[in-house]
C-alpha cells in the first residue's frame, strides 16, 4: 500500500486506550509486513487552523483546510500518536469491508506530512528509520 493511501476503518482501535470508532487514517510509510498509520480528525478542539506543520499545537498535527485536497471537511492529521496496523488484521477488515479504499493524497502533499511527522516528539525512534527511509524515495 502506498504512502498517502486514505482508508475508511469502520472499528479503528486505538493503541492507547483500546476505544474503538470509525476514523480516516493516513498510510505513512510499511513497516515490516505491517503499515504505520495517522489517524484524522475534523475536530478542532485546542488546534490551529493555519494549513500546514503545527508541531508546536498542543495536540501536534498538519492541518489541511477544507477543500485543500481530498477532505470535504477541515481535517486535522494527528501526529501525538503513531499507529502500527497488522498486515493480517488488515487484510481481513477489508475482506470483510470493514476497511475501505478512500483515496490517495498527493506525493508532494504526504512528503509535507511526513515531514511534519519526523519533527513529533511522539514519534518512536524505532519507527523513525523506515519513515525517513519512505521520505527520501518520495
């Protein structure tokens, strides 16, 4: 799967806390067999609305203005938390179609993102090799 591919999960699970809820995610980048994935939001809540970078908002995350690309909302893709998909997890959701092919959002748009991402202090090191490494084949 590419980077930049945009996936509708109908029960996305997050790592933290276990809750579970409908969410567009973001592919960054493989990491083994497995996938290293964003989450979305249209909630601004404390966040900026300046398009781009906001590494320094309270919640860290790259803002992308309704319109701006393939979002028909505003829509905020949060860097305070990295999420690692199992490949065979995922590949089940989407045979059972719990998982949908949304879109694919543009390379120079996703370098932005990734880039944005390589500076979150969320990030952990062992995922920041196989992101540089996706960022410099972009």
């Amino acid at each position: 799967m590419n980077s930049g591919t945009i996936l509708y999960d109908k029960e996305f699970q997050f790592s933290n806390n276990g809750v579970i809820i409908d969410k567009l995610i973001i592919v960054l980048c493989e990491f083994g067999i497995n996938f290293l994935v964003l989450s979305t939001t249209s909630q601004q809540h404390s966040k900026n609305k300046t398009a781009g970078c906001q590494i320094k908002d309270r919640q860290p995350n790259y803002f992308l203005p309704q319109g701006s690309c393939w979002f028909n909302k505003d829509t905020w893709v949060e860097l305070s938390e990295f999420h690692e998909m199992d490949f065979y997890i995922l590949e089940q959701k989407k045979a059972d179609r719990i998982v949908l092919h949304r879109s694919v959002l543009p390379t120079e748009l996703m370098k932005d993102i990734i880039k944005c991402a390589l500076t979150s202090e969320d990030i952990e090191g062992f995922y920041l090799k196989e992101l540089e490494k996706t960022y410099n084949k972009m």
